[in-house]
C-alpha cells in the first residue's frame, strides 16, 4: 500500500466506502462504471492511464468477507470482478522457461489448474497478501486463503503448448516446469467464487444484505 494512501487512512480513518464504480474485466483491465453503466449492467469505461493503473494496482487487497477493494486514499473502493479477482499472463521466456503475472506484474507461482465448462482456464496458488500492509487485523486473516487467476484469453494457445489434452478437453496435465507436471481439473465457473472464498459483486451483496434487514 503506497504511505500516501496510509497517511489518508490514518487521518480520514472512516470514510464511507462506495460499491459498483470499479470493474476489473476478464483481460485485467480496470474499467469505472458510471451511474448509466450501473444501472444497464455495462462493464464501464476502459481507463488506460498508466500512472492510475499502476495506483489501483499498489493498493488493490480483499477484505474478511472476500471482497476485492481498492484502497482510494481514505476511501475503500470495492470492485466488481467479471470473473476472478486476478488475471494472469503466461509466457515463455528464454530457454523455454514459462512465466505467469497478474494483472499487476507479480509472479504467480501455480500450485494446480481448472479448466471451466466455457474452457476458460485458471490457475491456483498459495495465499499471499496483496497489499504491503492490511488496513484492518481481518484483512490480514483474509489473506490466507488460495488465491485464484484466471488465463487471460490470447494466452490459451501457448497454454496449449505447453499441456497434454485429453479427449474430453477438459482434463490431462499442463507442464510448468520441467520437474512439474499440474494434472488439469475440472471447476464449473457457478462454483468458483464460493471454491476460492470471493465476492464478484460487492454492490449485489450490498444491496441483498440491505434488504435482508
């Protein structure tokens, strides 16, 4: 988390946090949603500043409840997720060797792979806090869970290279590393969120928790 950002927190320690501007869509792109994009359900506006990006990357985390936030200053920013909160790129580089980073440029290290019924393809890896530091005591108990990233879409071909498919498709092994070979498994895309403790829409789950009492 940038000190800047801390340094807000600390004076402006609570500032209402707002739902349904931000979306992070299948190919990682941060998207705002204005108030006609929210009430038709479009995906927002693509942003393409890179400083911003870089911004909402730094201070991008998940709250106990498996909300994905971005930390606006004071102000938690809760984003929309198309899919998974993370989206990784897969790539060769020299002497063959396959890499993997999210949407932020960290290394994602896999520890198995899904393959959905649309073949979509997801890998898993081990927890890891996504901020420098939590803002709360159960930010940081949220961090243990598995995370989950999903293949952005141009990559599937090298993924396909690197695999051994079965008939069906949807299983056989992809070969990560020379001494590790990750057996593909099936995952239906509904059973995802609950599978990796995650919220796609904190507006949705706002709005229900406000009608429920």
């Amino acid at each position: 988390m940038d000190d800047i950002v801390k340094q807000a927190l600390a004076r402006w320690p609570n500032v209402p946090h707002c739902t349904g501007w931000l979306l992070l869509d299948a190919r990682g792109h941060w998207r705002l949603r204005d108030e006609a994009d929210q009430a038709q359900g479009a995906p927002g506006t693509l942003i393409r500043h890179e400083a911003l990006i870089g911004f909402i990357n730094r201070n991008y985390g998940r709250d106990a409840k498996g909300q994905w936030f971005f930390q606006n200053g004071p102000q938690r920013v809760y984003v929309e997720l198309e899919y998974t909160p993370l989206v990784v790129r897969l790539a060769s580089a020299n002497g063959g060797v396959l890499t993997l980073a999210d949407q932020a440029g960290q290394p994602f290290e896999p520890t198995a792979v899904y393959v959905d019924e649309h073949g979509s393809v997801l890998f898993e890896a081990a927890p890891e806090s996504t901020m420098e530091a939590a803002t709360e005591s159960a930010d940081i108990a949220a961090a243990t869970h598995a995370r989950v990233a999903l293949l952005h879409d141009h990559d599937l071909d090298c993924f396909t290279e690197h695999a051994t498919l079965a008939e069906d498709g949807e299983s056989g092994t992809f070969h990560w590393r020379a001494e590790t070979a990750l057996p593909l498994q099936p995952i239906a895309r509904a059973d995802v969120p609950a599978r990796f403790a995650f919220i796609r829409s904190p507006e949705q789950a706002e709005k229900a928790e406000k009608a429920a009492g």
